[in-house]
C-alpha cells in the first residue's frame, strides 16, 4: 500500500480534525501514519527517548505489518505474529508502540503475582499468605494497570522463562516457585526478538504456554500452574539463522519486513525519527488524539470479534485457495479464519466478506508451502500407485486380463 505523494507534504490539518472524518481502523492506521511531520528541532525533554516509546501512528508504511500486528491483538487466536526482515525495518519501533493501543488490564499487586481468580480456581492455597490475609480482609489483590510489553532476553535460559525454585522466599520459609517471565507476561504483550536463535526448548515452552493460555511447572514435589495470555510477537533476521519448520508453523500471521523502497517515505521516517529523538514528547502529543482513537476501535472490535460469522461460500473460498497452494498444516486455516474475523471486527462488521480474505490471506500462508514435502507426497504417490500395480499383477493377474477381456 504506497501512501499519495501529496500526504506527505506538511501537516496543514491538526490530527483532531482529520480523526472526525475517519471511518474504520484500518483506513485510521493509513491517514496518520501517512501525515507528514514537521521536524521541530527545539531540545524539549531529550534524554528521555529511550522510556517513552515511538507512536504507533507515526511509523511511515509498512501497512501490512502494522495490521498484522492489530489483528493480533483484537483476536488471540490468530495465534501471534513473527516479523520476518533484517535490522533498522522499524519491527521493534512498531511492536514497542504497540502498548500504547492496549486498554488496562487488572494487575496483581504482589511479588508473586497473585490474583483473585488463582483463589476461584484453586482455593486460597493457590495464593501466597499475604494475598491470602488480603482476601480474608476484602482488601484487593489487584489494580488497574497498563498493558506492558514483556521482552524476552537474549540469553533466556528455560528456568527464567518458565519459573523455578525462588531462592529469596527457600531463605525465609517454605520453598515457593517463582513465576517466570511467561507468567509476567500474563494480560501483556511477550516480544520474542531473535526467535531464530534461542534454544528449542524454550521456543517450545513459549509456544505451548501462549497456545493454552496456562502453563504447569513441576520442581520436585511441587508443581504450579500460571496463567499466560498473551499476544505472542516473535520478530527474526534470516540473515542470522532459520527457524526449524515445526516452530514457523506454529506462529500464525508472518509479515516479511522489507525496508521503505520509497525516497520521500524515507525522507519522511527520517524527519519523525529526528522529531522524536529532539523531543519525543512534542510527537507523541501530535499523534495523540489519533492514538486514543485507534485504542477504542480495538477495544470494540475486541469485544465484538467473537460474534463475527464467516458464511459457507467465504470459508468455501479460503479452503480453495489453501488447496491450490497445496499447503498441508491445519494453521493456514485457522490463522486465516481467525485473521478475517479480526478484519471484519476492526472494520465494524459482524459478518467476513471475500475482500477481508484477500487482505488477510497472504499474512497467514506465506511460507507455510513447503516444495520439499510437495515432491514427497508426490513421490509417495507414485510408490503407492506402483505397489499397487504390482500386487495387482501378481496376485490377480487373471482378473486383469480378465478385465481386459471384456473391455
Ligand atoms: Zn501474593
């Protein structure tokens, strides 16, 4: 999607007056991130860059990665997102931006994450002596919070991701479990840079543990499961190592992030990022009624996504294309049902329509056709034919020519 050359001329519009007359989410995403920036190279705030994230809306293009990573958030099942592209693309600029869309969510005011429902579902046992003393005496475990984005290190090891013994509680009292980060993760955003490189087992761990919403650790005698809702964004360069096939198909949407081909898109990246290292304050403001705006329409559609139908003759149409693709995993079709429900939700329609199809359906099957298990089906085929063929010709050769005889 190129943005008109004449958006990119200097803002002559407030942002309040050009949000008045948008109609969907999508169409919000295009308009303000396609608004030029005047830089204003005043040193207001400065130094502070590093806390305040890069709005969303002022990332010039990348339209397709931008709704990938929308879509994942108004429907979990979609089932995460993996940027795919070398460095310096704006994949992390764009998923750390991403907290700023998300309404709050209730947060555990303790150490160990404890939260009223833990005592719903697994009696006050399930929560640490304190919370379970707050609970007794009515004082909330909880509180409004922002959503945060959780960042997986570099150097994770299995027992950071998944908890294991707390050593600061084994000194005091009994031996608790600490929570590891996929529980922190929990009602947050979980960015998993460098996917590609980490160690499978921790891979797997991630995967499974944002797949089922929950998770089980077991350090000898004890064992505690946590909750892990989270949207799942894994972002990879593949100069730098591939994926294991198994792993790729288990992320839903993938976007291939390619650098801005466009010299005044370029132009214009430059000019924001200047604007925002001088005074990131000044643009985030700019963007600002457009941000909150944008973060309403995704509480709607998030509220509104599960009531989506896709009637026969579209499913029809996406169960089509998947065969001619001659894409095996069950995924594409789920990822692109979920995907289309999400589109139509953001759109504010309650019913997929085949244009929602054309959108989404490169996002959930691109790289998931496989030419390798292409010629081995086909391979298999034939040796099937053949034994067939053969048993035939030795078993029943009389009922063969049999057959020929009254042909
Ligand atoms: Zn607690």
């Amino acid at each position: 999607m190129m943005i008109e050359s004449n958006e990119l001329e200097p803002m002559v519009q407030p942002p309040r007056e050009m949000s008045a007359s948008i109609r969907s989410l999508r169409e919000l995403i295009e308009t303000a991130s396609g608004r030029a920036v005047k830089a204003h190279l005043d040193q207001e705030d400065s130094g502070r860059a590093e806390i305040l994230p890069f709005p969303f809306l002022a990332l010039v293009g990348q339209i397709e990665m931008k709704l990938a990573l929308l879509l994942a958030l108004i429907n979990p099942n979609v089932g995460g997102v993996l940027l795919i592209g070398p460095r310096g693309t704006g994949k992390t600029t764009a998923i750390r931006g991403l907290v700023d869309l998300l309404p709050d969510v209730p947060r555990s005011l303790c150490y160990y994450g404890c939260m009223p429902e833990d005592i719903e579902i697994g009696g006050i046992d399930a929560v640490c002596p304190d919370c379970a003393r707050k609970y007794a005496l009515n004082e909330p475990m909880a509180a409004l919070d922002r959503v945060r984005l959780v960042e997986l290190p570099l150097n994770a090891q299995l027992n950071d991701v998944v908890g294991g013994i707390d050593e600061r509680a084994a000194i005091h009292e009994r031996i608790r479990l600490r929570r590891g980060i996929l529980a922190q993760a929990d009602k947050n955003l979980l960015h998993v840079d460098e996917v590609n490189l980490l160690a499978d087992e921790v891979v797997d761990a991630i995967l499974d543990a944002s797949a089922q919403g929950a998770y089980t650790i077991r350090r000898g005698p004890m064992a505690a499961t946590y909750r892990s809702q989270f949207a799942l964004i894994g972002s990879m360069n593949p100069e730098e190592g591939n994926l294991r096939p198994q792993i790729f198909d288990r992320f839903g949407l993938r976007i291939v992030v390619r650098g801005l081909t466009n010299v005044d898109e370029r132009l214009e990246a430059y000019k924001r990022t200047a604007a925002y290292l001088s005074g990131p304050r000044k643009l985030i403001g700019y963007y600002e009624a457009d941000t909150k705006l944008v973060k309403q329409e995704i509480q709607s559609a998030r509220d509104t996504v599960t009531k989506v139908i896709i009637p026969e003759e579209i499913s029809s149409l996406a169960l089509e294309i998947i065969r001619a693709l001659q894409i095996d995993s069950l995924r594409a079709e789920i990822t692109l049902f979920e995907a289309a429900k999400a589109y139509a939700a953001m759109d504010g329609r309650q019913e997929v329509c085949a244009e929602d199809l054309r959108v989404v359906t490169p996002m959930a099957v691109r790289m998931r056709r496989s030419i390798f298990m292409n010629q081995y089906f086909a391979e298999r085929i034939k040796e099937e034919e053949e034994i067939s063929q053969t048993i035939t010709t030795i078993i029943h050769p009389k009922n063969q020519e049999k057959k020929h005889e009254t042909l």
